[in-house]
C-alpha cells in the first residue's frame, strides 16, 4: 500500500478546518427569535408530517428543536447557505443527493467524540419533512416508534432504534416535547389530539 501520510492528515485537518469555519447565523423561517416562534412556525408541517407517518407531532418538533437548538444551529451547506436539514439525517451510503460535511458530536464507546460528518441537504423543509417521514416510515427498525403507545415511549423507541448516539437522547426529546406542550401559544393546535 502507498500513500502520503502526511497528505492525508493535512487533508483530514483541511476537513475539520472547513467543517469548524464559523459561519454567519442562518435567516430562515426556521430561525426564530424565541422557541415559541420555533414552534408556531413549525407546527403545522409537523401536523402533516404526523398525519401521514403516525409518529406523535410533538416528537417531531422536539427533535428539530433539538437538532437545531430551536432553529439556531441550523446544519449550513459548504458555501454558508442552508441545508434545511431539520432532524440532523447524515448523508449515509443510499443518499444519492447533495451533502455538507460539518464537526458534530457523537458517543463512541461511552465517550462524546467530535467528528465531521456528512449530512443530507434539502431545497426546502418540506423535502426535510418528508425524508424524515420516509426514513421513520420505511425503516424497520423504527417500526416502534410509530407503534408506540404515546409520544414518550416513541421517543424511546426512537433512541432505542439507534436514531442518535446520545445516551441521553430520548430524556431530552421528553423534556422538548414537555416545554413545548407548557407554551402558550400555538402550541394547543399541536398538543392536542395528535
């Protein structure tokens, strides 16, 4: 085998460098100035979206909230625009559209690691919406979540099927989804009978 390995770690510290650049705030729709924003602006794709898949509206919405730190930390594409990748979905082997490579966090073997990662880029949060619906809906292992009795347990279901590396990742969905059903405004629309 050969190879330069010098080169391959100026190119590996080159993919970090690019991935941690800072990058100006994302103006967006889902850039919102406060979580009730987040949550009016948001909660009706998210009624869809739980129409069309079964999975609780308010767990959607607490994962992007998450993923996003409410809209805040948007994923940006390599050139600083938007990925409108709501529900951090990295870029695997079957994803045959367009990706942005950025420093993420994951658990690896107990520990939280920052890695750069591929993740999907969408023209619009609908197509966010919608690949997330699809990736729930088709894979087998998350067959619980959409089984699940209340949106409490599919968020376990949802880290149990391997969704995120966070160990505590369901218990931050549930205390979401909690703050989310306490906000006053717009919120009835989505806490209620969904």
């Amino acid at each position: 085998m050969t190879g330069d390995s010098n080169g391959d770690a100026r190119s590996a510290t080159a993919a970090v460098d690019r991935a941690e650049r800072p990058r100006p705030p994302l103006l967006s729709a889902a850039n919102p100035s406060t979580p009730t924003d987040f949550v009016h602006q948001l909660s009706e794709p998210a009624r869809e979206a739980s129409r069309r898949t079964g999975m609780p509206a308010p767990l959607i919405l607490a994962q992007a909230a998450l993923e996003t730190g409410w809209g805040r930390r948007e994923i940006p594409t390599s050139d600083g625009g938007n990925s409108h990748n709501l529900f951090g979905i990295k870029a695997g082997a079957d994803w045959h559209g367009p990706t942005t490579e950025v420093v993420t966090h994951e658990y690896i073997n107990g520990q939280r690691t920052r890695v750069v990662d591929s993740f999907r880029v969408y023209d619009s949060y609908a197509e966010a919406f919608e690949d997330h619906g699809r990736l729930i809906s088709d894979n087998p292992r998350y067959a619980p979540v959409l089984q699940a009795a209340d949106a409490g347990q599919a968020a376990r279901a949802l880290q149990t099927g391997g969704y995120a590396t966070d160990p505590a990742y369901a218990d931050k969905l549930v205390a979401l989804m909690d703050q989310i059903g306490g906000m006053e405004t717009g919120i009835d629309r989505v806490a209620s009978g969904l």
